[in-house]
C-alpha cells in the first residue's frame, strides 16, 4: 500500500487542511470500526506509540495506539496553526511537523517565495524529508494553498520547486485555490500570475478550484435545506456541509462548508487508493491518462451529490441523474462549462453501490452531449471503490482535462494587465531583494502560452472526426522447410506514422521477426524493400537461415 503526505500552505491551505484531517478520521473510524491500524488508514496516518521518547516509535500493525498525520504544516502568520493545535485535531500534529513566523508576507508573492522560501528551505526540506522517511512506499505530495495570498502563492510555489528537485519520482498534486473577482486582496493578480508560472513547470497535477463557485454552491444548498425542497432526505450529520455535524446557515462567508467540499474532493480523489473496490485507480494513473501534454496539466472537478440523501438503495433514475449532475455548470469547482468546452480526456471516480454496468450506461449515454478530441475519442478512465463516503449511498467525483479552464486564466490574466499597465503596487515587489521585473513579463508570457495552447486545441472543436489514414504493410517471408521445401506466410499490418527512416525500418523488421517467432541469430541474410507510395507501403522480407 501506498502511502501520501499532505502539505498545507499559508492561512486557506490549513484551514482546509484541518477539514481534510477531521473527515478523514470520521470516514475510517466509520469503516475501521475495530480500531486496527490497516493499510487503508496508513495512508494518510502513522501509528505511533507515544510512549516512546522522541518521534515516537512507529507501529506497523495491531491495534491502533495513536495516530499521527502524514502532513507538514506551513504557515508564515502562526494564527491558523496555533488554533490547530488548541483544537480536537491537537494530538494528530506534533511540532516536529510544523513550520511558522509572525510577520507573514502581507500578501505578497516575492515575500512568499524569494525571503521565506530561502530564509526557511533548510527546515523544510528537513520536514520533507522527515515525512517521506516515515513512509514505506511514498506515492505523492498533495499541496493545498491559496493562489492570491502571499505565502500560499509564494512559499507553495517555492516548496513545489523543492519537491521537484529532492523527490524527483513523487508525484506533485496541487489543490489551488483561486480568488474570486470580489477577493478582497488586491494584489492577488499579482500573486496568481507569477504562481502560475511555477505551477506549469512544476506540478504533475492541478486541481484549480474558484472561491466564487464554492461560495455559490453553498447558497445553492442553503437555500434548498431553507426552502424545504428537500424535505426529510436532507441529514443533520452531512459531511458534505460541515464537519462539526450541523447544516450552517449561509452567513457572509461559509468558510466551513467551501473548505469541506475541497476536503471531501481530496478524500474521493484517494478513495481508490485506500479502499477496496472492483476497479481500482491509482494517483499516478490519473496524470498518466489525463495529461496528454506537460503544462496542460489543470483538472476541472466536480462533485455529487452535494448534500446528503437519506436512502441507501439507489433508483435507477437517481443513479443517473448523479453522473447527469457532475457534467452540469452547477457542480462544478470552478467557474466553467465543461460540456460546451472540448475534453482531452475525463476521469469518474464512483463510490459506493454502484455497478461497472451503471458506469457504462451512462458513458455512453452522456458521450453524445460531450465533444472529445480527434486523437482521443474514448478518452475516459472510470474507478469504483466499494466504500461510499460516510452519510451517503453513492457519490461521484469526476476530473475533467477541458479547455474550459481558459476562461479562467483569460480573466486572471486581464486583472494582472489593469494594475501591470499601471504600475500600481508594483514597487513593493520591486524591493524584495532578488524580485525584478522581468519576473512579472516571463510570468505574463508563461500564461499566454499556456492560453495559446487552449486556443489552438479550441480551434479543432467543431472540426468532424474522421478515421485518420493509416499506412498499410503487406508483409511477405518465404522460409525454407524441411517437410515440403519452403513456407510462405503472408500478413497485413496497419499502423499510424511513418516508416521512411532507416530506424524505423530496423524496429519494424525486428518486430516481424519476433511476431514470426524466428530466432534472430539464425538469421544470415535480411533484405529490406520499400515501396512507398501517399497511404501506402509494400514491405517484403527475404531471409536465408540455417
């Protein structure tokens, strides 16, 4: 098994951080009812005996004495961490895992990034690697931060660029929060934009999500439990809504209710890795099939159901209205529309009683209504986990890798232009030491050609799919043999690309032989021809052998 180690930065990192924690240990105290530390629960949490001086000494089976999270907590302001370690979470972090300062980065990336990245990279790097040497087969980073403060944006940055270099083989999923058009930091243009930039080079993974969207689904579900609409399916103990087991009304900000949903999109993201099911997938199977291009790297999330149901067994009907809703505007985590975008590729993660059937049935229902590259027409990659998430029957957390991120980038990017062009703020930047200009026109520039990208696939969106032309190889072998004189065997092979290389000729001529089953070192002679015409090549081999 597996194992993962969560990084939060700066004030929103920990905040959900601290929600991911809580649902975590609500959903395997839910499933682990006997209290033994299992595969599952190690991958996210040690076993440790405390009574032991120092870290405390690991235990890999048994019952479970006291359990430590496999998490690095960073802050530059210590008000988040310090309620932390005052709250129920207290005994799941020890100081050995955290990392703080008093002054903070007021909001500003190059304070982040180039004085508290460097004043502070040794005692990182000394958590990092603290937390992968507790691991026995270390699979992934998960780091959650914001992208228009100053430390989340900076210092997250700053420690991808770390975990690049130091544990080049793990990979790096990023949960980023992005500010909404009526954030109240005004230098958060500023702050995305050069985040932006470390994100494309060094990130496997981004899971952008909008403070807006998360804001308005909650006063979508408020208004729902509010209006009555629901009526009794709705349960007070949702884990959807809020983990202190109450529906909190929509006040100003629901900052409890936004930050469990990103838990909850955290805990369906590693369902599969952590519990049983009929069809498994792994973290590195989700950057293997859905990022077909290094820096198109940026997955659009949606989660369902958003509120809690009340029944277990699931109609037919409800089932599907679920996979319905994970490719609606409403549900998703970002300001986006997926399905009047184009998709490289779509992951459904299912939890829950759910059939591979169902999942089928409603692939192909919902694949007319979904545009697909050219090059990728059955880009889908589908997971079931047995365990459905506590309080519901059944849940779906689909990732998108759809140019409908574009938007997003697009209008990050005007925002930066109207305080760029002016000049505005510019200066308290400017003054930290080793932060100069060009850091602003080479983060410009890395977002237009991530857009160009976007673009240029948007531009094929309309164009109909047509069976690509293939080439078309007759090969022909006369062997000698010792029952009737000589063997002729005769296949066609069809191929994408083209075999006008002296290489590809080698490749393709090693491949008939082992295809043929003949023993290479037999062979004394091998003529190679070539016909090549517009679609089309005639490809014989003649050998003598002994």
């Amino acid at each position: 098994m597996t194992q993962s180690v969560v990084v939060q930065v700066g004030q929103c990192g920990n905040q959900i951080g601290c929600c991911f924690w809580d649902l975590a240990l609500r959903e395997h105290a839910a499933v682990n009812q006997k209290g033994i530390y299992d595969e599952a629960i190690s991958s996210f949490f040690r076993n440790v005996d405390t009574r032991v001086v120092g870290d405390g000494g690991s235990i890999s089976k048994g019952k479970i004495c006291s359990l430590k999270a496999r998490a690095v907590l960073i802050d530059m302001e210590e008000g988040v961490v310090n309620e932390i370690l005052q709250g129920p979470l207290r005994d799941v972090f020890d100081m050995n895992q955290l990392i703080t300062d008093i002054s903070g980065s007021g909001n500003n990336w190059a304070v982040g990034h180039k004085v508290f990245g460097s004043l502070y990279q040794d005692q990182l790097l000394e958590k990092l690697r603290k937390s992968a040497e507790h691991c026995d087969c270390l699979q992934c980073f998960f780091i959650i931060h914001s992208m228009g403060g100053g430390t989340g944006s900076g210092l997250g940055t700053f420690l991808l660029k770390m975990l690049e270099d130091e544990f080049p083989e793990v990979y790096r999923f990023v949960t980023s929060i992005y500010p909404s058009c009526e954030d109240d930091v005004i230098t958060s243009p500023y702050n995305s934009i050069l985040a932006m930039k470390e994100l494309n080079e060094h990130a496997d993974c981004v899971l952008p999500i909008d403070n807006q969207s998360l804001f308005d689904i909650i006063s979508k579900i408020d208004l729902m439990v509010n209006s009555g609409k629901l009526g009794t399916t709705v349960k007070p103990k949702s884990l959807v809504t809020s983990s202190s087991g109450a529906l909190k009304k929509c006040h100003k900000k629901p900052f409890d209710a936004m930050n469990n949903i990103v838990a909850n999109l955290l805990l369906n993201l590693t369902s599969s890795a952590r519990f049983e099911g009929s069809l498994n997938m792994d973290l590195n199977e989700i950057s293997m099939n859905l990022v077909p291009f290094p820096q198109l790297h940026y997955l659009v999330s949606s989660l369902t159901p958003l509120y809690t149901l009340a029944d277990v067994n699931i109609p037919p009907r409800r089932l599907d209205q679920m996979f319905s809703d994970a490719f609606s505007k409403d549900h998703q985590l970002l300001q986006a529309d997926p399905k009047h975008s184009l998709y490289l590729a779509c992951a459904l993660m299912v939890r829950g009683n759910v059939q591979i059937s169902d999942l089928r049935r409603n692939i192909e229902r919902l694949k007319p209504s979904l545009q697909f590259v050219s090059w990728n027409q059955e880009g889908w990659k589908t997971s079931l986990c047995s365990i459905p998430p506590v309080g519901h029957s059944h849940s779906l957390l689909a990732l998108a890798n759809n140019t409908c991120v574009k938007p997003t980038f697009m209008e990050l990017k005007e925002r930066f232009m109207r305080l760029y062009k002016k000049k505005a703020h510019l200066h308290h930047y400017l003054q930290v030491e080793g932060m100069e200009e060009s850091c602003f026109t080479e983060a410009v520039s890395s977002l237009s050609a991530l857009i160009q990208e976007y673009n240029q696939l948007d531009a094929t969106k309309n164009v109909p799919v047509q069976d690509l032309p293939r080439l078309s190889i007759a090969v022909s072998l006369t062997l000698p043999c010792q029952c009737s004189g000589v063997i002729s065997a005769h296949c066609n092979l069809h191929c994408l690309g083209s075999s006008d290389s002296s290489a590809s000729a080698s490749q393709l001529l090693f491949s008939l032989v082992t295809l043929l089953d003949i023993p290479i070192p037999h062979v004394l002679e091998q003529a190679v021809h070539f016909v090549a015409c517009t679609r089309h090549f005639f490809f014989q081999v003649s050998g003598r052998f002994l």
